[in-house]
C-alpha cells in the first residue's frame, strides 16, 4: 500500500518527538518542516532527510503532502489547522485543539468543507492502564459511577517558561489548564461522560506568568456521578504524581504513576485480578522535566490506517470528539473569572 506523506508545522519539542516517532511508524513517511526559526526547521530536516519548506504557503501547496501535523504555539492551532484544512490536507493537531469553543467549531467546519479529515492528539487514550478502566465502565463492572478525581501534581520551573518567549502567555500557551492537564481533562470525560457544570477556583501562585500555574474545578456529569480536577506545575522540583481515581457503585481504580501509566489501586466486587496490555512507551522526555505517555507513534498508526481506510477508526480523537474538552476547559476559566457556577 502506498504511504501516507506527513509534514510538521512547527519544528519545536513536540515537533520534533513527532518526527522522531514517525520514522518508526510503518507505511508514514515524514517528508517535510516548516517553522518560522529557519535554524530549527533545517535542523529537523537535515536529521530525517526531509524538506525544509520556505514558507507555509509552500508547504500548503505540495500537493503529495497527505496529512499536515501542527506542532506551533497552542494559540495559533486554530489558524494553522484551518488553513491546512482549506488547502485539501487532513490535519492532526497537538493538544489543546483551541482555547475557544468557536474555534473549534470553526475547524470542525472547515474540515467538512474541505472534505478532508480533522484529528487532535489524545495519546494517553492509549495508555494499557487507561484502556482497561474504559472497557470496564464500558462493560458496567464498577457499576454506577459515583466520583472521578483527577490530579495533576507537575513541576514546570523557570527555565520551562523561559526556554520559548510564548509559554505562559494568554494569547499563545494559554495556561496550565490548556497546555498540562487537558490531557488529564480529556480523559475524564471520555471516561465517565459529559460534565454539566463547572466551578472553578485558579490563580498564578510561584511562576512569574501571565496565566495561571494551579486551579481546582469540581463538575457534576450527566449521569449525576461528581468530577474533581486538582492540577498544578508548582511541585517541588519534579513531577509529582499524575493520577485519576475512578469510584463506582461496584468497585474503584486508581489510575496513577507519574504518566498514568499504572494501576495504584484496585478493589472491584467480582475481580481478584486484572490484566494489563504490554506497553512500549515511557514518558515524553524533554531533559529538564518530562510530560504525557509517549504514544505518538500509536497516534501516527491509527492515522495512517484512516487516511488509507476512513471506515478505520481505532483510538483517534477527532475535532468533533476534542471539542467537549474545550468547552469544558473555557467554561472553567469563566467560572474562575466570574466565581460562580457555569452551566456547559
């Protein structure tokens, strides 16, 4: 079968992991970079011997391009996605899909205008630990959900915020909600279903940023089970924990480790035991502190296999299963800025 071409907007960390993990993936081919930092973009290309596109317009333009990958400042995702979009190129876009409802919407609707398809990377979806609450709240084993808690204890220190001009800004990172724990935020409503409601409390308590570094927000799901999201990046030094209790009528699991990345507790009415998929990833490493499970090449796969199938679908996110989180995210900042509950 032939391959599914590939090409990077944006040839920073998570521009690079995607390269680095797109070699491996069998029938993708990474082929082309465009980043506004021509040192960075020839630097990526010249390591996969890959196309150093002049600008995004040519990029765009390169009709053999099949899927356009955007890797830029959360804030400008919309934008990037969009144009790729309206240039007849399925997209696959980092997390956060947008900082605004609207804006997802917008991408959504350019990819059925264009006909081509929208995905954002959600790769903790296939975390073995992840994988096997879902089957069991799927198959109603925990029973009826009670309480989901989610907590995000990270460290980001100065030189994370200082290593690029745009992380910790409004307009382009966004903050921590956005830009850590929406992987944290995505997971809990694939899982136990749509949120309400929102109250939320945030505020900036040791970066020196323009967003927030540490927030909580309770929720209330449609099936009446309560949500609560503590996160932060003010650990001391590291990494803390990153975790997700589940508690049902029936049993309770907690997702844990410090990428979600096991099973901390287990205690299901009917289960002495539980079996996990064998994993191959670790975290994503980025030296001075590291992030999400590093599934990309799982994403990248799935991606392949819809681009040369669309009846294939696997694990992938698509714009219209990302925007729920977007919403959620927006309606907390709201809640936080108005202190009061806001109804989603």
């Amino acid at each position: 079968m032939r391959e599914v071409k590939f090409v990077i907007i944006g040839a920073g960390k998570i521009g690079t992991r995607h390269a680095a993990k797109l070699k491996d993936v069998e029938g993708a081919r990474f082929v082309g970079v465009y980043d506004i930092a021509p040192e960075r973009k020839e630097k990526l290309a010249k390591e996969h011997g890959a196309r150093a596109y002049g600008t995004l317009d040519e990029l765009l333009q390169d009709t053999e391009v099949d899927v356009v990958n955007i890797c830029t400042p959360s804030g400008l995702h919309p934008e990037h996605a969009i144009r790729a979009l309206q240039a007849g190129r399925h997209v696959l876009s980092e997390k956060p899909m947008a900082f605004r409802e609207a804006d997802a919407r917008r991408m959504i609707e350019a990819a059925k205008q264009s006909g081509r398809m929208l995905f954002v990377v959600k790769q903790n979806r296939y975390n073995p630990p992840v994988k096997l609450v879902e089957k069991l709240l799927r198959e109603g084993v925990l029973g009826k959900p009670i309480q989901c808690v989610v907590n995000m204890f990270w460290n980001r220190n100065e030189e994370y915020y200082t290593s690029d001009a745009w992380r910790g800004t409004k307009h382009l990172d966004g903050g921590t909600l956005y830009t850590q724990a929406s992987h944290f935020v995505d997971l809990m409503i694939a899982l136990m279903g749509k949120p309400k409601w929102v109250f939320a409390a945030m505020g900036t308590y040791k970066q020196n940023i323009e967003t927030e570094d540490t927030g909580i927000i309770m929720t209330e799901f449609e099936s009446g089970a309560l949500g609560v999201v503590n996160y932060t990046t003010c650990a001391t030094n590291k990494n803390f924990e990153g975790s997700i209790t589940f508690i049902g009528t029936k049993g309770t699991i907690k997702i844990g480790g410090e990428y979600l990345n096991t099973i901390d507790y287990f205690e299901v009415e009917g289960m002495d035991s539980y079996e996990l998929e064998g994993a191959d990833a670790g975290a994503n490493d980025y030296g001075s502190y590291r992030g999400s499970m590093s599934n990309h090449d799982k994403v990248f796969q799935d991606v392949v296999a819809k681009v040369r199938n669309p009846e294939i679908n696997g694990l992938l996110v698509s714009g219209e299963g990302a925007v729920g989180g977007v919403r959620f995210m927006e309606k907390a900042f709201e809640s936080a800025k108005k202190g009061e509950k806001v109804f989603l």
